[in-house]
C-alpha cells in the first residue's frame, strides 16, 4: 500500500518537487537487482551526473531525483537533478564544440560514430538491462532496441560521408549556381521513456553525422541508459561538448532550450501535449523544429486477409512494449466477414502472453511506466465498457500488482469512445466491426493523429488504394513491425513534423546554403 502511494506521488506531484535533497530509497533493492546494479557500476555504465562539456556533472545545488524499476518499485539510483543553470552551460559546451566539430570531415566524424555503434554494441546485453531496470520491457526485447537504437548510429556514420549539395544549370552563361548543406548549429533534443536508447540515436545519429553538436534530455523515468549511451560516446571519441546530457526538471530545462538563441533547432519525441508547447516556444527564436508524437493507430483487417498473418502482425504490433510505443495499433478495424473468427483467434492468443518482471524467462508482457499510465488505461477501459463495449480478454489490473496491466481485448467498440479518440499507451486492444473498405477508410482517418497505420488483405488492388488513401507518414501492408533505420519515420497531421532515420532523416540537422558565382566570363 505505501509503495503504491509513493509510485502515485511520484507521478501526480509537480517537476520542481521529485528533485529531492539527499533521498532515501522507498524501497531497497533485491539482491538478484543489487548485483545487475554493481555489475554496471563497476563496467562504469552506471553514470548518476549530467555530462556537461565532457565532465560527469551534479546539479549545482545538489539536488537528486529517484529512477525506479517500475516492475517492482526500488529504487535503482538518485541521478542529478538540474534545471536552468546547468542547461545554460551544456548549451555552452555544444556551442563551442561546434566550432571544431562542424569542421571535420565527414569521414572523420563517421569513424566515431561507428566506434561508437561498435561499443554500443559490445555493450548490448547490459544497456538492455538497464533498459528493463529503468523501463521495464522484457530482457529480450531491451537487447532488441539496443540494436534497434545502435543502427541509427551504423546508417548515419555512413550517410556522414554524403551530405552533398547540388550543382545547379544556371540561366546566365557567366554564373554558377550551387547548393551546399550546412549543418544548423546546437540541437536540443528531448526524448521520452518508452524508447530509452533509440530516440536518442534516431536524432543525435544524424545530428552528429552533419556537424552538429547536441544537448539531450531524456526523461525523468529513464535517464540512465541515456547516460550509459553518453559514457560509450566519450569512451569512442566523440570529443567533449560534442554530447551533452541534462536531465531533471523538464519545464525549466525546456523553457532554457527555446529561449537560448545558440540553440538553433529542437527535436522531440513525446506527447502531442509537450510537443505543441515546444513549437510554441520555438517561435519566438525560429527554430527549426522537427516533432516525433502521439498516434492513433488503425490496423485494419479486411475480409480477404491471411487470417494468420493478421493475428501475427496484429499481436506484434498492439503488444509490443506492453503497447506504449507511439505505432502500436490502438484500434482494431476487423470486417464483418471476419470478425468473429480473428476476435476469437485474437483472444486466445493474448491469453498466452507472459507478463511479468521483464528478467524473468518466457516473459513478453513487462509493466506500465507508472500508476499514472494505468489509471488512464483503467479510465480508457470503463470508459468503453460504460458505453458498450465488451470485455474479451483481460479487462483489469494484474495480479502481480504494481503497474501490471492484464493484457486485454475489447469488442464492440465505437470510434467515438475515449478508447479510439486518444493514445491508450498501454496492453489493451479495442475492436471496432465495419462493412465496407470505404467505411474502415472513413474511421481510419477520423482522428487529428496520422503516424502509422496498418492493413491486412491478400488483394494488391486494395494495398495500393488503401495505402495511398490512408493520412498516415507509415503504412504497414501485412506487417506489424516496420520501423527500420532505412526507412523514413514520422507522421502527418497532429503526429509531428519532419521525418527520422533514412536519408530523409539528415535533411532535418541541416541548413541549405545557395552560392551565387556571378562574373566568371
Ligand atoms: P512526454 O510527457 O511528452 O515527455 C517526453 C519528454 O518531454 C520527456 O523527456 C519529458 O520530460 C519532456 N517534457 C515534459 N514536459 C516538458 C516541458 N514542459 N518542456 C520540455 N520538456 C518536457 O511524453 P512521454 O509520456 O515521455 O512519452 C509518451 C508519448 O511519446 C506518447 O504520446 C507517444 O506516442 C510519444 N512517442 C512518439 C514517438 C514518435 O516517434 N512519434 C515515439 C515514442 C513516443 P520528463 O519525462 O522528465 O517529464
């Protein structure tokens, strides 16, 4: 009872309030947790500092903030807890970094971003680990991201040799015009939970790779496998200042990023909510700005689909990280045709999945962040069952406790219900019946979202004309699981701005400069 309110304090009290004087762990870590914990300490992939200019830092007045492991509620470590001050001097140090990374070649900087994958990558059982300490996704799927979030640097540390301009025909004989690409200068770059490792590299990968120097903040639930990443980049070469780490009170080390005018673009990856704030405040400085946010994902399942295919691809996808990542399916469009069947299929399957401490084997389900991301799954769930909808699989809270949700499926479900208006970000599948290709098309646009979508049909026809009619940045065609450092990654609509990952992915770090040469004749 005291730890559930304690996880309830920790996510209903203000920012400024979790930085703590000397706190005392609410819970005290189990010897199987202990030994993970000195096993990273003594690899010194336990960093608890920012890292301003290349020095592991406190915050200047010594405050600290808890990071839990939300399966189990100990405390793992008190890491710095840092506001303006620190944020000013991390800007600083990138500012003045830039000045002599900019200026390297590209292929130098490419071979440190591809020493730094290789650490990444020798270290990826631990930062997996760390990732499951902090985060709470299964073992095997921690590791998955660390390669996931490792790629990004491998695909950059490549593309760092091409930036190329552009030589273009000119319409008078004595001039020549050309295009160079610059990179913009000092990037903010603030990152949330449910990715620890990979949204950071999904920006400064790129980032680094045309010249620019960086100041991340990862989120107050997941600091420590961005400080981990931080220490592999100093150990590969990445000079100091090039990489900077603040973390803390979010709204103070955010109002520092925009109003700084060395920061010449933002980057985020997080809630709809934050990310128009953001914007907002960007405007006063015009900062280039790109925005990763919340989805509101259709999968659809046509009549004529694979009906295993379906349920493989609809399970990856709605699962996947206990459902809190911004592509996971939060409706379910299944057609009259086959609804009974795949619900039927569908809820058997979920049944099956283990949840538990994401350490233990054969587990697949871990927990939610927090009590906060439970309540609003509860308040999702009631809210539908309220209206009519059906509970088919799952429905409440584990019994394992904590932030342990049971994964669960909802039939009967209206597009007009909270649960298929806003992001669930949790293991809960509502499904919505519809007749028709064009009334599942209609629902499926129906939303402010339009990050990812998916659809499952054996007809090329009705891949195309979906796809192509679907306001969505990712289309997944029988697949579930799309995202790849190759293919370009964003949303249209209210799901953000600007694309991650591929070659589309650099464009973002860079300014575009026209040369005029006139009088050569
Ligand atoms: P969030 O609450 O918006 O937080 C994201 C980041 O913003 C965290 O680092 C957070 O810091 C920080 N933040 C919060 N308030 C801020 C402020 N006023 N100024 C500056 N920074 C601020 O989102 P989340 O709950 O961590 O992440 C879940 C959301 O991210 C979901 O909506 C999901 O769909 C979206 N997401 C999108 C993508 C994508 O690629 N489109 C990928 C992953 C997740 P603290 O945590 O320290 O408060």
């Amino acid at each position: 009872m005291m730890l559930k309110t304690l996880l309830l304090h920790r996510t209903t009290t203000i920012h400024s309030l979790r930085c703590k004087f000397n706190t005392i762990p609410h819970r005290e870590m189990t010897t199987g947790t202990q030994s993970i914990v000195s096993r990273l300490k003594s690899s010194g992939l336990l960093q608890t500092k920012g890292l301003i200019g290349g020095k592991w830092t406190d915050a200047y007045d010594g405050r600290t903030i808890e990071v839990n492991n939300p399966a189990s509620g100990e405390v793992i470590a008190s890491v710095a807890c840092m506001g303006e001050k620190e944020t000013k001097d991390a800007i600083s140090s990138a500012y003045e970094a830039f000045g002599h990374w900019s200026k390297l070649t590209g292929s130098e900087r490419s071979n440190r971003l591809r020493s730094w994958y290789n650490l990444l990558m020798e270290h990826k059982e631990e930062l997996g680990e760390l990732i499951t300490l902090e985060q709470g996704k299964p073992l095997k799927e921690a590791i998955g991201e660390v390669g996931y979030g490792a790629s990004f640097l491998e695909f950059f540390a490549e593309e760092a040799k091409r930036v190329y301009g552009d030589i273009i025909p000119s319409t008078l004989p004595d001039r020549r015009v050309l295009v160079i690409k610059q990179p913009v200068g000092v990037v903010a770059a603030i990152t949330p939970w449910n990715f620890p490792l990979a949204m950071i590299t999904r920006k400064v990968g790129p980032a680094l790779a045309c010249g620019c120097t960086v100041v991340i903040k990862p989120s107050e639930f997941t600091p420590l496998t961005a400080l981990a990443a931080a220490e592999l980049a100093l150990q590969s070469g990445i000079p100091p200042g090039v990489l900077n780490v603040v973390m803390g009170d979010a709204p103070k080390i955010g109002n520092s990023l925009l109003e700084s005018t060395q920061v010449r673009k933002i980057t985020f990856t997080g809630s709809t909510a934050v990310g128009k704030k953001l914007m907002a405040g960007a405007a006063e400085t015009v900062k280039k700005v790109s925005l990763e946010l919340g989805g509101n994902a259709p999968c659809i399942v046509f009549d004529d689909a694979d009906l295993e295919v379906a349920l493989k691809g609809t399970l990856a996808t709605k699962f996947r990280n206990s459902g809190q990542t911004c592509v996971c399916a939060n409706r379910i469009l299944v057609q009259e045709g086959i609804y009974e069947k795949f619900t039927s299929a569908f809820s058997n399957a979920v049944k099956d999945l283990k949840v538990g401490n994401g350490f233990s084997e054969g587990v697949v389900q871990g927990p939610l962040i927090n009590e906060a991301a439970v309540q609003k799954v509860e308040s999702f769930v009631q809210d539908a069952i309220s209206k009519g909808a059906k509970v088919l699989a799952g429905g409440k809270r584990h019994s394992l406790g904590f932030t342990f949700y049971e994964p669960t499926i909802i039939g009967d479900v209206k597009n007009d219900m909270l649960i298929a208006r806003q992001e669930v970000f949790g293991p809960v599948a509502p499904i919505i019946r519809f007749k028709t290709e064009e009334e599942a098309i209609q629902i499926a646009n129906d939303t402010n979202a339009g990050l990812a979508a998916y659809l499952f049909t054996n007809s090329i026809k009705r891949s195309w004309r979906v796809s192509e009619t679907l306001e969505y940045g990712i289309v997944g065609v029988n697949e579930g699981l799309v995202s790849t450092e190759v293919a370009p990654f964003g949303g249209y609509k209210q799901s953000g701005l600007g694309r991650e990952g591929s070659k589309y992915g650099l464009d973002e770090y860079t300014e575009i400069k026209y040369i005029c040469m006139g009088n050569l004749g």
